[in-house]
C-alpha cells in the first residue's frame, strides 16, 4: 500500500515565486502615478470639449 518513508525530491529545491508577491513592493510607486496619469488625461478631455 503507501510506504511512511517521506518522498525525495531530485530537482526543485525552490518553491515557485508567487506573481502578487513579485509586485506588490511596486504599488506604493505605480499606483499613484496611474492616479496622476487619469486626472491629467481627465483634465485634457474637459479643456479640449470645453
């Protein structure tokens, strides 16, 4: 049936990298400059229809 001896790896020693965990560290930076990016195309818009 099953063996209680543990199973041995040959290969992977890593675990695989999460992709949130990989950007996460960049939102404080990203999130606000999107946020200045919209009100700035925002602004355009009203000046151009104005």
């Amino acid at each position: 049936m099953s063996t209680p001896e543990a199973r041995q790896s040959h290969g992977n020693e890593h675990e695989p990298q999460d992709p949130v965990d990989a950007i996460v560290h960049v939102i404080p930076i990203v999130l606000p400059l999107m946020g200045a990016v919209l009100i700035f195309l925002l602004a355009f818009i009203a000046v151009y229809l104005a």
